[in-house]
C-alpha cells in the first residue's frame, strides 16, 4: 500500500513520540502511540529504524549481554492499555 509524502511524515513524527516515551519511561503512552496511529505499519516501521540506529551505535558486547539476559526472563507482563477516553 502506498502513502502519501503527509502519512509517511505523520507515521515518522509518531515513531519518534515513541522512541521519546520510552525514553521517559513510559511505555503505556509508547503504546498508545502506535495503537491509535491510523497507518500504524510505517510508524512500527519508524521504530524500528531508530532501534536499528540505536542498536549499531551501542557496542555489541553490551547488545549480547542484553539478549543473553532476556533469552533467559521469563516474558515481561503485559503493556497496560491506556483507559479509553469518551
């Protein structure tokens, strides 16, 4: 599916609302970003091109560590879901 210069734009702004809620610790709202986004495919997109940046600027040992230690957690409890506004 294609989308226009203005979508892609507006997905990009909201990958970086969620890379700045994480930052702040808040992954409710980093969730909510993307649930409510209405082309939630390019801005997962988006996160997942700053995480790939993010990831090659950290030195791997540190990334190995990182996923040596989730292999071995159990899965995380659930995102909260943000309540639904009226």
């Amino acid at each position: 599916m294609g989308y226009t210069a203005e979508q892609r734009q507006g997905a990009w702004l909201e990958a970086i609302a969620v890379v700045e809620a994480l930052r702040a610790g808040d992954k409710t709202l980093a969730r909510q970003v993307l649930a409510t986004s209405p082309h939630p495919g390019p801005a997962l997109d988006g996160v997942l091109r700053l995480t790939s940046v993010l990831l090659h600027s950290i030195p791997p040992t540190q990334i190995d560590s990182l996923l040596t230690v989730a292999y071995r957690s159990a899965p995380p409890p659930p995102i909260p879901h943000p309540p639904h506004l009226p």
